[in-house]
C-alpha cells in the first residue's frame, strides 16, 4: 500500500484538494488517516462511497504523512488519474 503511494507520479496531499479533485473525477484511490478527526475525512469518504472509488485506511496521519514524503501529518490523500 505505502509503495503505491510513495510512487504515485500524480498524487496531492490533503483533504481539501483530495476533495476538490474528487468533485473534478480525478481520483483514482484515496487514502485516509485513521486517527483524523471525523468531520474533517466524513464528506470525503462519503463522496468515495457515493462515486464507488477505493479507499485505502491508513493508522495515523502521522504514517500518511509519511507515506506522502512530508514531514507533518495528512489526514487525507489521493492518487489521480
């Protein structure tokens, strides 16, 4: 899981633009923190759920953060087309 993100060529890394991109069909996996704050992830998870699009659960938005090659944590990030 963290090496398809870690060698995604086109990713973005938060919740606000993952959201943004998901509204525009761009999203092809999102990946979502575990330990974010519910009303923070809640609409971008229901908008996956909505549009069918897989989403990857990570344990903390440390690791994601991580994962994206940031040094801070991320409650959300996505894959693109």
């Amino acid at each position: 899981m963290p090496a398809r993100l870690k060698d995604a060529k086109r990713k973005l890394v938060g919740t606000k633009r993952a959201y943004r991109a998901l509204k525009e069909d761009e999203v092809l996996v999102c990946y979502v923190a575990r330990d974010a704050e519910p009303r923070v992830i809640e609409p971008l998870c229901r908008h996956c759920i909505e549009n069918g699009l897989e989403i990857v659960y990570v344990d903390s938005m440390k690791q994601l953060g991580r994962y994206c090659g940031i040094d801070v944590g991320a409650a959300a990030a996505a894959i693109l087309k």
